[in-house]
C-alpha cells in the first residue's frame, strides 16, 4: 500500500481511530499533513515543498546532511509534545 489514496483512506483512519501513545504520534502528525498536501497536489508548487520540506525537518532525527545542503534555508516546524500515559 503506498498509493496516496490507500494512505488517506486506510492507513491514517486507523491512525486517527488508534493513536500512537508515544512521542512518535507528533512526528505521525507532521506526516498526515504531508500525505495531504500531496494529496492536493501542493507539493507540485514552490510553496507546498517549502512546507514539505520543513515537515521532514522536524520529523524522526530531521534531514539528511546533504538534502541539508542542497535546502540550506530549510527550518523544522515546533511539534506537539505528546504526554504520555
């Protein structure tokens, strides 16, 4: 299942319906955004991959350093914090 129309109606349902209890829920959040943007086509545009791109900034351990050096003016997003049970 990569295909967007998958991710939108099976993968972040389950997701919305079952929560991550972890710190992982935030970055899962940044990446729901990202499937949507792309879902909209957004990510086609100059501004949409601007956005995208500082999505994946702040997710997991954030940009590679050489996507780092070809986006230099790229900053990550402030993530929820998660407060754990």
């Amino acid at each position: 299942m990569t295909k967007i129309e998958d991710l939108i109606s099976v993968i972040i349902p389950h997701f919305n319906n079952y929560p991550l209890l972890t710190q992982k829920y935030s970055d899962y959040v940044l990446w729901s955004k990202v499937v949507d943007l792309m879902s909209t086509k957004q990510h086609l545009t100059t501004s949409g991959f601007s956005t995208i791109l500082n999505y994946y900034a702040s997710i997991n351990k954030g940009m590679s350093p050489s996507v780092s050096a070809d986006f230099p003016n790229t900053t990550g997003v402030n993530k929820d914090t998660v407060l754990l049970p």
